[in-house]
C-alpha cells in the first residue's frame, strides 16, 4: 500500500491545449509529496515517472485522481475524456479505462477525474499514459496534479 501526488511546475508547458484529438497529459518538474509511496519502490521509483503512471507489481490496484485547472474553453467544449493507455505508443492504442469530467462552468475552475485501475504485464512493462479529448471544441488547462494511491495488489 502507498499513495503520492505529484503537482506540476506549470512551466513546460505552461499551459495543454485540448481538443477532440487525444492529447497526452504532461507533468514537468513535478512535486508534491512522494513520503508514502510503497515501501518496495521507496528511493527507486515514483508512482509517476516520464509522464506515465507506474505500476510497482502485477496484480496491483489503483486509484487515480487528476485535477487539472480548465482556462479556457471554446467551441462547445462540454467535456473533457481522460483514456487510460498501456499500449507505450504516442497515441492510445490499448485503453483499460476511460472516464470523463463535465466542464460546463465558466473558466477558470478545477476539473477532477478519478478512475480504479490494476496493473497487469502490459502495464508493468509500458506504464499507463494519460491522454485527454474533448467531446467538441477546445479546452485548455494549466494546474494540473496527479494523486496515485496503490490500492491493494495479489500478494
């Protein structure tokens, strides 16, 4: 068991443009607090490495918070959907969730997704990319951070 999170610096980018094509959520420089994150990988490995979730061992569980501060909108944009990638390639191409948040405020406001999610060979091996559309329009975000608690795993 553990958790982490882990807050942009917002500086490269400083800002996400989203829109109806798949965008890969970035985090540069990131902080927060890594002092609870397992034991086995406490000192060798984050949670969050290379803008991936990593997994520590197969048969894991997770949940994932991302909040990420919504700008600006235009063109319609009424939701943001957040897919959840192993497949290791630039764009998805092997989903094990997907989860979506409604943005119809007006910006600037936080936007909150959260999604369970387990760790099986391909994630271990490619680690989990987060990659963000728009139902229509665009949308762009500035703060963003990542919460990763492990929740339970096979052992």
């Amino acid at each position: 068991h553990g958790w982490a999170t882990y807050i942009d610096s917002e500086t490269n980018p400083a800002t996400i443009d989203i829109t109806t094509t798949d965008t890969k959520l970035l985090l540069d420089g990131t902080s927060g607090i890594n002092t609870y994150i397992p034991l086995e990988i406490r000192g060798i490995q984050e949670l969050w490495e290379n803008d991936k979730i990593k997994a520590v061992s197969i048969g894991d569980s997770y949940a994932v918070r991302i909040n990420v501060t919504v700008t600006a909108k235009g063109g319609g944009a009424n939701v943001i959907y957040f897919n959840f990638d192993i497949g290791g390639g630039i764009t998805p191409s092997l989903s094990i969730g997907e989860t979506s948040v409604s943005i119809l405020k007006t910006a600037p406001f936080t936007a909150t997704a959260m999604i369970h999610l387990y760790s099986l060979d391909t994630f271990i091996a490619n680690g989990c990319q987060v990659f963000m559309h728009t139902d229509t329009g665009t949308a762009t975000i500035s703060a963003r951070n990542v919460y990763i608690e492990r929740s339970g795993n096979s052992n």
